[in-house]
C-alpha cells in the first residue's frame, strides 16, 4: 500500500524526537514502534544530558585501558566469550576508527553534534507541557580514595569536555554529599551547565503524546522486513502489512542493522548493553545525577525511583542477561550505603553502537525515499532532539544546520 505519509519505524528516543519533529515541521508522520513500556535502552538509562562527553570512545585511551576495566578485573566491561563473533570484529573496527586521524574527525563530529544538544533540548522542553522535563543542574563525578580522586581530577583536566564546565568540590560540598552514602568522597567535581531528564518512562510518554496531538499518527507494531520496489523502499509488518511510504525513517536503535541487510546494506552496529538497579522507595537527598567512577557507576533520581546504572557488554541485545551485574550493583549500593528502602527492579538493554562511536545520521543511496538515525550509542538520550531537528529538515528538503556527512553510514564502505 503506498501511503503518502513519513513512516518513522522505532519509538525509542531518536523514533520519538524525529517523529515529532517531522510531524511539527509540517510533514504527516505515522510511528511505527511496539508499544511503549517495551523496554528499550530509551527507557533503561541514566537520564543524564552528557554533553561533557565530547572525546569519541573510539580511542586509544579506551583500547590501553580495556584490561583493567574488565568485568574480571572488578571492571564494568564485559566481553563475553559466547559472544566473542560479534565483538572481536566490532573491536577491530573500533581499534581502526581509533587511528589519530579518524579519531581527530570523529572527535569534531561528536563535538558539533553535542554543542547543539542542550539548546536542542531546551527547545523542545520548553515546547512540551511539562516544563520541568529537562533539569539543568549539572551532574557530580565523586572518587572515594585519595588517589583516585587526585588521578581523576587531573584526567578530567586534560579531557575535551566540549562546552561544558566544571570545578572541584569544596571539602564542605564533598562533607554533605557523604550525607547521601556511609562515608563522605574524597574528592569530586561538580559540572554545572550539564542535565538530567526527570524520568525517561516520561519523557517517551510526553514526546509520543506531542506527537499525537500534533496530528501524528500512532501505531503498533513492528516491521519484519525491508525490501526494494523499483527505486523505492517497501517495508512489511510482522503481521504481514505492507507499505510503500513517501519517506521512511529507520530509528530501531540497535535492531537498525538487520533491517538494513536485505538491501545488501551492511551496518556494522553492536548492542553494548548496560544494566540498571532501581529502587522506588529511598532517602536519596535532592541531588544531580551522581557518577562513582571508580565504580563506573551512575546513580540517578528519578521520578520514579532510585537509579544505578552501569556495565558495558558487548554482544547481542537477544542474548540472556548476566544476573552477576544486578548482583555487584546490588553490591555497589550496599557498600556505598546509598538510603535505599525497597526491593530493587532489575533491567538490562543495549546501547545501539557503531565502531567509531558516531551516530549514523542521512539517506542511503540504494533507494530514493529511505532515511536512518540511530547508532547514539552512550548519548541518546543527549543527542535525541538535536537528532530530531536534523532529521527534520533533512526529510523536508532544507539545509541542515550541521553538515550530515561525518554520520553518513557508507563511512563504513
Ligand atoms: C544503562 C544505560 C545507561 C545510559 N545512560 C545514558 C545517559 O545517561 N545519557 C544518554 O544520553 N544516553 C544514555 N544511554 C544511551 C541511550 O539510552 C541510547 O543511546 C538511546 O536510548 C538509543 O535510543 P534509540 O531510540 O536509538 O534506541 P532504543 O531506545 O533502543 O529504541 C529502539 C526502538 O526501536 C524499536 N524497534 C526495534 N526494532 C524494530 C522493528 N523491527 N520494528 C519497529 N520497531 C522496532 C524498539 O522497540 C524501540 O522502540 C544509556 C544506555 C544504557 C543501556
């Protein structure tokens, strides 16, 4: 059926943000996603606008650092060997992507990208409803032994953090968040013009109702596969509809490389997934999002409840989770003291990463109607309404305001 409509396929973040963005610039939208609550990464993270996050991950630093960070090592890495064919081709391209050059591109392309994300954010916020969805007051890094503290002080100094700020806790300010944990950091920095979300279930809730109520159209499911028609791209639903949209949009996250590969369009992404703790009831004081980084860990309050996140394992999203990493956030917790006061929910899910750690952004050339963003990797949440507006005005035929071709996906040839 040809539909004379933009179909957005995925309802994370990047989904929701385009699909209101296309929706609100003027050209009619349907979001074709499974229903909300399904669990993506959009609703399992940190809920922290990192635009401090500025150096690629694709790095030297990270490729020398890998074997301490290891989940064996009391690291937040995980590489496990049942996985091993899918990440040891993943790791090869991101030790390419690391190269001095690439990396020196990669790291301008985030740095654009992410200058953008919080003006971005602050307009779509402010175009919503609720108008405290977007909490600007920055995020603290803590340490708890002298010479981590002293050691992190000083790689944050030397870090490209983009156009964010910050500064070393007071031995006071460091005295009161020990008021939150059983024992005060020994250090910590504070950044100030960094954010939070207040919760990313309701986040999604309002963008999807933005959407509908700006005449978007809602619906449920998910598409089996995509195929050519001519020069166009037809998708068909797993029950058994089939569209021929006037644009299609593939936001799934990490499910994005599969629907590309009948087109002969090999992406070459990784589900880095990441788990979560959260406790509904707690006595977590009125803070921004906490990071532990000698735990690589970062705690979060939220609407909802009291979030730990952290873990990095590669592999894929359908694999079983490891309860092992539940068990040493639980761990963290306890041993930290955080004042949590019930039972813990438990979640894992997969942050949609391509090798040098870009998002992927633009038209394929295979077909004259197909687009795709997705790839946002350990920034989606960030770079969610920037995506959006980019996206925008790329479906609409206007420049863009950042040049597209740095997130083009034949980098990968
Ligand atoms: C533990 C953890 C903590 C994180 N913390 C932060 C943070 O603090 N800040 C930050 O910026 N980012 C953070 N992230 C990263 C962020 O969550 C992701 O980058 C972001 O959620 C990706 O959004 P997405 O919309 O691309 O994908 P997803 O959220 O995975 O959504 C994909 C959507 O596509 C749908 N879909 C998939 N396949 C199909 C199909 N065939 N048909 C139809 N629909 C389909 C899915 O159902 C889903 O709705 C974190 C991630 C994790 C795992």
């Amino acid at each position: 059926v040809r539909v004379d409509k933009t179909v957005v396929v995925g309802g994370g973040i990047i989904g929701l943000c385009s699909a209101l963005a296309l929706q609100r610039a003027g050209l009619p939208t349907i979001l074709l996603a499974p229903e909300r609550g399904s669990a993506p990464a959009s609703f399992g993270n940190a809920g922290h606008i990192a635009i401090e996050q500025a150096e690629p991950l694709a790095s030297w630093q990270t490729i020398r650092s890998a074997p301490r960070r290891l989940t064996i090592a009391g690291g937040a890495l995980g590489l496990p060997p049942g996985q091993i064919r899918h990440w040891l081709p993943f790791a090869l391209r991101l030790a390419r992507a690391a190269a001095p050059t690439r990396y020196a591109d990669g790291k301008a392309a985030l740095s654009v990208l992410l200058a953008e994300a919080m003006p971005a954010w602050q307009r779509l916020a402010g175009s919503l409803p609720r108008r405290d969805l977007l909490i600007e007051r920055g995020h603290i890094v803590v340490w708890h032994d002298p010479r981590a503290a002293e050691r992190g002080l000083a790689a944050w100094r030397r870090t490209d953090i983009g156009t964010a700020r910050f500064r070393p806790a007071s031995t006071g300010e460091c005295r009161d968040l020990g008021q939150a944990m059983a024992r005060p950091p020994a250090g910590a920095i504070i950044f100030d013009n960094t954010a939070q979300v207040v919760d990313p279930g309701i986040v999604s809730a309002m963008l999807e109702q933005a959407f509908v109520a700006a005449g978007g159209e809602r619906r449920i499911g998910r598409v089996r596969r995509l195929a050519l028609a001519g020069t166009e791209a037809v998708l068909t639903t797993e029950t058994g509809d089939t569209l021929q949209p006037r644009a299609l949009l593939i936001a799934a996250g990490v499910e994005s490389g599969a629907l590309f590969r009948p087109l002969g369009i090999r992406v070459p992404i990784i589900a880095e997934r990441g788990y979560h703790i959260q406790a509904a009831g707690h006595r977590w004081p009125d803070l921004p999002p906490v990071v532990f980084e000698e735990r690589s860990m970062i705690v979060t309050r939220f609407e909802s409840g009291l979030r730990a996140a952290s873990f990095v394992e590669f592999g894929t999203l359908a694999a079983p989770p490891d309860p092992r990493r539940w068990q040493r956030l639980e761990h963290h917790v306890a041993d930290l003291g955080l004042p949590v006061a019930t039972p813990f929910t438990r979640w894992m899910g997969a942050r949609p990463t391509l090798p040098d750690y870009l998002p992927a952004i633009g038209r394929v050339r295979q077909a004259t109607n197909l687009f795709y963003a997705f790839g946002h990797q350990h920034l989606g949440m960030t770079l969610g309404p920037v995506t959006g507006e980019l996206v925008a005005a790329l479906l609409a035929g206007q420049p863009t305001t950042l040049p597209l071709g740095p997130y083009a996906l034949d980098r990968f040839g």
